[in-house]
C-alpha cells in the first residue's frame, strides 16, 4: 500500500496546503522564526489569521536556536509533535543543535525549513544550504521537497514517523516555489514503504527474560526515558511494587516513579546517587527498560558481577554499549504490560533490600541554611518541597543540572526537561517556553546556569511580549561551572575564568587564582530591560523569603541566586572510570 491521491477541483497553493495540513494533523503552535524563503506561509498565516480563521497559533523567537528547543519542551509536555518553521541558510543553519537534540533525547519534532526555488539548488543562491545533506545524520528522517504535489504527502508522513516506533524529529526542507505553486490534487496516507514500527512482543523472549529475572538474588530494574516517551510510568511502577524491585532512573527516566518511593535508589551513573551505583556493581541481574546505557551509565566494567537484560523499542541500541544476556527489542510498555498480565513474580532474598537501605540511609545529605555562602543544594531542595506536586521543573546543562536531578524530589513522568545526550547550554530558557504552551495551567520554573541561561537570553524577549510566567532562577558562580570543576579536579586547575559581576571579585581572583577578564551581565538590568521583575539573592538568610516570594509572582520574574562559587557536584564517576571508582567528597 501507499498514499493515495485524490483529485480535487478546488487549486491550493503549497503555503495553503502546509497550513491546511498542520491544522488537520492537530497543530496548535507553530515555534517560528520569519525570512525571505518562507515569506509566502507568513503571509498566508497572517492572512488566515486577518480573517478570523486562525489555523494554529504562531509564537515568534527572536533566533532560530530558541524555537527549535521550544518544540523540544512543548512536545514532551503536550505528547505531541512541536513544529518549528524557520528560513533558509542561516534559519536552517542555526536549527542543527536543536535537531540533534531531540534526536539524542527521541523527542517527536517537524522542523519545517524554507529552501531556494529548487530551479536554483545547487547554484549557491542567496542563503542556500543542503540542509537535506546536513540533516541526514541527525535527524530520524528528512526530506527536500521540490514539487507542491508531493507536499501533503510528506507533511503526513514526516509526522507519523516522528510520533511512532522510537520518537525522534523529522525536517522538511520546502523550496520557495513549491509555496508558491498550486495544485489540486490532495493526498490521504495509507502506508509509507519501507518504513515499519516495532509493535510487537516476542512472548518466548520475555518468558526467559522473567525466569531469569525471578530466580536473581540481588537485581536492579533500570528505567529509562523510553518509559515517559510510550506512556509506561503506570505499568512500570506496578512492576515494580509488585515485585519489591530495587529502581534506579536514568537522566532521562526521572519522574517514571516518584522519587520518594520506597524502591527507588535514584539515578545512575557519572553524578549518580552511591547507592544506585553500589547497587549496580553488586547486583547479579540488571534489567534496563527504555534506556540506551549511554557512556554516563554503563562506564568501564558496567555490571561486572550481573547478568543483564535490555528491554528497548530501538533494536539498534540493543547491544551497542553493554552486551545483553537477555535482548528483547520491544515497546517498553508491551513488555510491562505482558510481565504484569503473567505469572511471574520475584522472590528474591530480601537482605539485598536490607543491604541497600542501609546505603541509602548512611549517605543520606543533608543542607541547610546555616552557611557562610549560599548552597545549590538547599535552594533546590526548598523550591521542590514548594512545588514538587504541580510544577514542571526545567534546566540547562550544567552544574545547576546535576544539583536538580540529585535533590528535586520529582513525582511524576513529564514534570523534568532538560537536555541529556548531546547536552545543549542554552536548552533551558527556550525549553521552558514551549513546555509553558505544553501545558499552560501548570507553572514552569526554570533552574539555569548562569553560563548556560546567556546562550539564549535573547528569548527573554519573547517570555515579556507573552508575558509568560515562568520562574527562572540563575544560579550564579561566575563560572560555566562543570567545566570548572573537570578542570581542577582532573587538568590541574588551569584556564577556569571568574565571569561573575562581582564588587569583590579583584579580592576573590587573587586568593583563588582565577582571572576576572569577562564578566556576566547584571542579570536585574537585563531583565528590566525587558520589563521582567527580577530581584537577587546573595546571603543564605535572604533565600526562604524570596524563593517563596518569586513562586508565588503572577508573572514572570528571574531570581539571581549567587551560590558558593566552588561548590562541586558529588558523586562523581572520573571520566573513564567505573562506578567503584566514584568519588564522595
């Protein structure tokens, strides 16, 4: 089978026929960025709009990188695609980050990109850019259209392979002629050849996978972000109370489960919990559901004492990192579905349960407020215990990222977005935007760092012209911090560079030998040059008052939390080492 085509009376151009086919394929928003190879759509929007038939709302940023990340956002909150529709060259240029973000996350993404007239591909015209060569390892799929009757066709079938099997984006470069062009025939998909999703279950698999399972003595479920993508928190946590099975969540699996749930022992890996990691190197049976066991996870001797099985919708990650003694390429959700639907059950002895709560009880951290300088660690643990029911909680990348994962008490799947595999700066300001048109009835807080929250500041003007009311807090070291702490912990301590605005920082360079040659903005001035309210934070005692005073702002505001500057995030696993080798303090 394939699509069919259907002959029509009524002539649409191509600019008419992407707008009819977003708003028939259920579009709400359309994250944009305007310019002279896409002048045709805006005009038909806007015209569309003038008239009183809106198709989708279209949000503008002021750069292509921030729309691109916004899909991100408003796509893991709402489950459904984010569509990005930017310009050619330079528009298309700048989406390659974004792109490859939610393809290493599996984020379901159309970025609709304008192209040259195709008469003139290949010729260098003014802001040509193969993007279709460029995209093509970096994207699930892509396409370049150059005839308008091949537009409604591909428009469908770009979002059915970015919302089935393993999600990921999808980019549709159009050239300017094809918006331009008109044609009658319309296009009704029934199959795409050669493309197929994994919907099934080998029973055979996942019996043999379950009786090993049920006969460990000390196991370890691993739950990944394939978990939150096909909708499983439900079936997982009933697999695990069922079974009383020690959990771990990866980066991209937090929230799958709450993390004060009995069984959990937190997140794996480089900056993962001691006890999730001691776990691992002493269980005899690791399950992975939905997770790719990146590098983060499964370093140098992964599970040397284990059996492993790993459960996953993409059977190209099956055995790529760790070799599986059980593979099944599977739904995560069929398998959940089918081992609770069975029989089995897992006895195991129950002094691996004592075993590790004894872990989880001798290392247990505790911050509070009684120090010279304010510590990441207690700002988060306060904006969870005041939000952890009802917020979504977003982050850049870096040590302010680390710290949340560690000490957000997460309650459910979608309430964590951040950027995990490529880990993207800049990710966290823009991604709160689109998880905010996600879900607007649930409040958006944005944890950033100061190094990561300048990569895309500029979109702090569309938070002011929406009036957005997202919470952003900067975590300000005067450092791109992670790097900081890599440095000195493992090159020697040199190149870090204080960018902190600081009255005392000639004081504070001299003492800690870091040079003060760059500095970061005033952030309260640049919010106000925008109209946000903003307020700083710069001594422990301020810290209650005006974290719980920002919370409850209508509107949006930034917070400049000046935490200790040389404070590090720990565990942590040496690069290129294993999980024995973690290092507490």
């Amino acid at each position: 089978m394939h699509d069919k085509t259907i002959s029509k009376e009524t002539e649409r151009t191509g600019a008419e026929i992407l707008a009819d086919t977003l708003q028939e394929l259920g579009t709400d928003y359309v994250f944009a960025h305007t310019g002279g190879a896409v002048i045709p759509v805006h005009a038909e929007i806007t015209s569309r709009i003038k008239s009183g038939k809106k198709p989708f709302e279209r949000v503008i940023f002021r750069q292509e990188p921030g729309a691109g990340h916004a899909a991100e956002g408003y796509a893991h909150i709402s489950k459904k695609p984010g569509v990005v529709l930017v310009t050619s060259g330079p528009g298309s240029t700048n989406l390659a980050t974004p792109i490859k973000d939610a393809h290493m996350d599996s984020r379901p993404a159309i970025f609709i990109t304008g192209q040259v007239p195709s008469n003139l591909i290949g010729t260098d015209a003014f802001q040509e850019n193969p993007t279709y060569n460029m995209t093509a390892s970096i994207s699930k799929h892509n396409y370049l259209v150059k005839d308008v009757k091949d537009l409604e066709r591909i428009l469908n079938e770009a979002f059915h392979i970015a919302t089935t099997g393993r999600q990921g984006p999808v980019v549709v470069d159009i050239c300017k002629d094809v918006f331009t062009k008109k044609t009658s025939a319309i296009h009704k998909l029934t199959s795409i050849p050669g493309y197929k999703v994994n919907g099934s279950l080998s029973n055979k698999a996942a019996d043999s996978l379950l009786e090993a399972l049920s006969r460990a003595e000390r196991p370890i479920v691993i739950g990944g972000g394939g978990l939150i993508s096909c909708d499983a928190p439900y079936a997982f946590a009933q697999f695990v109370h069922n079974n009383r099975l020690p959990t771990a969540l990866t980066f991209m699996g937090s929230g799958a489960i709450p993390h004060d749930d009995a069984y959990f022992l937190g997140m794996p890996g480089m900056h993962g919990t001691f006890t999730a990691n001691k776990a691992l190197q002493n269980a005899d049976f690791i399950l992975g559901i939905g997770t790719r066991f990146d590098d983060r996870v499964a370093g140098k001797e992964f599970g040397k004492n284990a059996r492993i099985a790993h459960v996953d919708i993409d059977s190209a990650e099956i055995n790529k990192v760790v070799r599986a003694d059980f593979p099944l390429s599977a739904d995560a959700k069929l398998f959940l579905d089918y081992a609770n639907s069975s029989d089995f059950h897992c006895d195991f002895k129950f002094g691996w349960h004592d075993f590790l709560n004894r872990l989880k009880n001798e290392n247990l951290k505790i911050y509070d407020n009684n120090t010279e300088y304010i510590k990441p660690q207690y700002v988060i643990r306060l904006i969870s215990q005041l939000t952890n029911k009802d917020s979504i909680i977003v982050t850049g990348v870096g040590q302010h990222q680390m710290w949340t994962l560690q000490n957000y008490n997460f309650q459910f799947a979608r309430q964590w977005i951040s950027s995990g595999g490529l880990g993207t700066m800049g990710f966290g300001l823009p991604a709160a935007i689109g998880a905010y048109f996600g879900d607007p009835a649930k409040r958006v807080v944005l944890i950033d760092g100061d190094g990561s929250f300048q990569m895309n500041m500029q979109e702090l003007g569309t938070i002011a012209e929406r009036q957005i009311p997202i919470k952003m807090f900067i975590f300000n070291n005067g450092y791109l911090g992670m790097v900081r702490q890599w440095e000195e912990m493992f090159n020697g301590g040199s190149g870090e560079t204080c960018l902190r605005r600081n009255p005392n920082c000639a004081d504070d360079c001299s003492i800690s030998r870091y040079k003060c040659d760059y500095q970061n903005p005033d952030f309260l001035k640049l919010a106000a040059a925008y109209d946000i309210p903003a307020v700083r934070i710069t001594e422990p005692k301020e810290v209650d008052f005006e974290i719980k005073k920002a919370l409850l702002h209508d509107g949006p505001i930034l917070v400049d939390v000046w935490i200790d500057r040389k404070e590090n995030v720990l565990p942590m696993v040496p690069p290129g080492g294993s999980l024995d080798d973690m290092i507490v303090e």
